[in-house]
C-alpha cells in the first residue's frame, strides 16, 4: 500500500459519513473520495439479489475510475450481503462494517441488548451467527427499522423527521424482563449515530448506544498503517450515483463530517 493511500468509503447513501469521520481523524493525510449510491437507497428495502448485483457492478466502476488502496463498505446492509464476494471478485482490501455485537454483549450490565438495523441487516443469517458466537450470556433483541435510515438522509439534508416518527421506530428496542430492563443498543445502520442525539432524547430510558466507526478506524489503521508525518489533508471528492448536485445545506453537512471538499460529481468523475 502506498505511504499516502487513497481509500474509497461507500454506502448507499449519507451514513457512511459517520464512519468517514472516523477515518479521516485516523489518516487526515489519506486521499479520500465518498461515493453514495443514492440512485439506489435506501438498501434496506432492495431485493438480495438484485442488491448483491447492483454492488459489485458499482464497485467495479469505482474502483476503476479512482483506483483505491483500500475500500471501507461503510453500510452494515451491504457488508452482511456481500462483503464475501467482493472479496473475492477484487484485489482491493476490504473492510466492512457489520453489526458491534461482542463489544455491546460485553459491556451490558442487565444481558438484554438490541440491535436496532435495517429490515435487511436483522434478518441476515450473518447477524444471527454473530449473536450465537459473541452474545455471550445476553437476550439479543433483533429489530429492523424499516424508516430510520430515510429519516436520518433526510435530517442530513436541512429536513428534521417528527420526534414521534423517530421514537416510533426505536420503540420496540426497549425491552423489560423480569425487571431488568435494555441497557446497550447496537446501531446496525451507519446512518442511525446521524441521529444520536435525537435518539438519546427520545429512548424510553438512558441506554448505551454502540457506533461501530471507531473500531473501523481503527481497522483502516491496521491494514493502512499510520499516517505519514506533516503530510497536508486533501480534498474529498464526492461521487453520487444519481449525478445529483447537494444543496449548499448538505454541502455544508459534508464539511462537518471531516470533509475538505473537492468535488461533488457523477460515479464516474
């Protein structure tokens, strides 16, 4: 991998941002570009297999218009679908983003956890298997959101969701038994910590939320290594599916996000 790498992060639409953040504090000298399928979100509703196809046509023309050191799939949908095959179809190294099970069954107190993801995510086998081999001794709550992911893109962008549109879709994560109640809830959605702050106003009581980003940080620092001394942090060029043009409001969000913008462009640029 070269000194100064150039990684690719992509999602389906705006919550692979809170992952980019964490990146960028890790390798601020890394060449960054953000690239957004929002021609095709939310994935969360797609079909598997049309999903899986879709994914790694996109990723090949990503990869061949900017020729990354490294990808990080920044969505916990497409990571439990096909991180496996787009393993093994590209050269380019990997790293996904997939449900923070062991570390949230770890540090529970009262062993009632809830992964809070997309319809698509909680149904996944993958999810399963890492409950059976990480939930330890915790009753694991699955619940999949079929709104939070819309109404977290749509906060993003200037347009704030209802508090009780946002409360009705975290409302089955809060689980009492036997008098012990949920203590840890695991975003399985890159786009929920987008919400963070509504999301601890709203819970029915104080909860643990689990962002996986900075374990993913910490993971492009393994394969990347650390940054390069001195080295000055570039611009992010953005690539959006739909060759849409973000409003100045949303323009603004990037840069909040870590984002030293370059360009906002087509897939292709």
């Amino acid at each position: 991998m070269t000194a100064v790498p150039t990684i690719l992060v992509f999602d389906s639409g705006l919550g692979g941002l809170t992952v980019f953040r964490e990146v960028v504090k890790a390798r601020p000298d890394a060449r960054f570009v953000y690239a957004a399928d929002d021609a095709f979100f939310p994935y969360g509703r797609q079909d598997e297999s049309k999903l899986i196809a879709r994914v790694l046509q996109v990723m090949g023309e990503l990869i061949v218009a900017h020729r990354p050191d490294l990808v990080v799939i920044a969505c916990n949908t497409a990571s439990t679908l096909v991180l496996a095959q787009l393993r093994e179809q590209f050269k380019t190294p990997f790293v996904g983003t997939v449900p923070a099970i062991k570390p949230a069954c770890a540090s529970s107190n009262s062993k009632l956890v809830t992964v809070l993801g997309t319809e698509v995510t909680v149904k996944r086998e993958y999810t399963r298997t890492l409950i059976r081999e990480h939930g330890q001794d915790c009753v694991v709550t699955l619940v999949g959101s079929p709104r939070l992911a819309e109404l977290a893109e749509l906060e993003l962008n200037g347009e704030p969701a209802a508090d009780a549109d946002i409360a009705g879709e975290i409302a089955p994560c809060f689980v009492t038994v036997n008098g012990a109640r949920t203590d840890t809830i695991v975003l399985a959605c890159t786009h929920y910590p987008l919400l963070l702050k509504r999301l601890e106003t709203l819970a029915l009581w104080p909860v643990s939320f689990v962002d996986p980003a900075p374990a993913i940080a910490r993971r492009v620092l393994d394969l990347a290594g650390q940054p390069v001394p001195g080295a000055a942090m570039s611009a992010t060029r953005f690539a959006f599916t739909s060759g849409k043009q973000p409003s100045p409001a949303l323009q603004t969000a990037l840069r909040r996000f870590g984002a030293k913008l370059e360009t906002v462009s087509g897939l292709s640029s």
